[in-house]
C-alpha cells in the first residue's frame, strides 16, 4: 500500500511518500487532532473528556476498518501516514473515495506536525491527491472555519468554496474541473 510522490517546491524536490495507518498510528494520529483542537482547526468537541474518548475510539475502529474494506465498497477510505523520503513521519490524511459510481475523492483530515509546517508539504500532497483524481472527478477538501492556513492554501490553489455545504464550523472546497468529463 505504500506510494510515493515526488513534488517540485521552491526550486527543490520533496519526495513523500504515502502508507496505510496502522493501530499503532492511531495514538499519533489522536494526537494531532487533538493538537488541531487546541489550535482551533478541529473540533472544540475533541477537547472535551468524553469528546476525546469517542474520538480515539472513533479512530481505532476506523483504522482497523480499512483493512476489511472492499475497494467496491461504496465509500472506500484511507487513513494514509505521510513521511518524508527519509522515513520521517510529517503527518496524516484520511481520504474517502466516491460514493457509488462517482469518481470525486474527499479530503476529510489532514495534519502536519509543527515542527514541519511551512515546508510545502500541504501543497504536495494536494498535488497528488488531485492528480490521482480519474477523468471527470473532483477533488473536495473539508477544514473547518478555524483552519485559516487551510484555507488560504486551498483558495491560492484555486478551489472553490461550496457555500451551500451545510455541516455548522465546517467548509467544503472543490477543484476546477481541469479535466474533461
């Protein structure tokens, strides 16, 4: 299940590289979120004591869930690690895939350690995620209102903010269709 990608960044090549979480990642991928919490770009109900367990059940049971999942089920989703070309781990995604026959795929989560931010990882992987999208798709971003880096990343990129999309605290970008249908 590992893929890697390799992105043109300020002159310089960031290769990433992309494998299926594991339970044991679920403890780090807890912990972003609740980091993001904190910091206002998830949900202040992760923060709470009983938020908080939910979440990382939540979490543990979606994470062994993909592993028993049909790639022909309807919503497939990954939970992806995302590392640099020397191993080091810079975040997580978690990516659904088409509902049916659509050929969309969803952003749902996406994290970076601080201490990797700012380095054009975010940009990278939203480069291989839209051009992984088949002809005809769209790639949709969700971040909530708080997640002011995200967005400005994902307007700069040209997405489009879906101002119909109902979730309160919740946005929802989408590509252009560069690609004919």
């Amino acid at each position: 299940m590992d893929r890697k990608y390799t992105h043109k960044h300020g002159g310089t090549a960031l290769a990433l590289s992309y494998r299926r979480a594991g339970i044991l990642d679920a403890v780090v991928i807890f912990q972003l979120i609740q980091e993001g919490a904190e910091a206002g770009s998830f949900s202040d109900a992760f923060i709470q004591r009983t938020g908080s367990v939910q979440l990382l059940v939540y979490i543990l049971r979606s994470v062994a869930r993909q592993r028993f999942q049909s790639h022909k089920a309807k919503a497939p989703f990954e939970w992806l690690i995302i590392s640099k070309a020397d191993g080091e781990e810079v975040g997580f995604l978690k990516l659904s895939k088409g509902l049916g026959a659509s050929k969309d795929s969803n952003l749902e989560l996406i994290a970076i350690y601080p201490e990797h931010r700012n380095q054009g990882i975010g940009n990278a992987v939203l480069d291989h995620l839209h051009a992984q999208v088949p002809m005809g798709g769209q790639l949709y971003v969700h971040c909530t209102k708080f997640a002011r880096a995200m967005q400005h990343i994902l307007k700069r990129r040209g997405l489009k903010r879906n101002v119909k999309f109902g979730v309160p605290n919740l946005e929802e970008y989408q590509s252009h269709c560069a690609k004919p249908p």
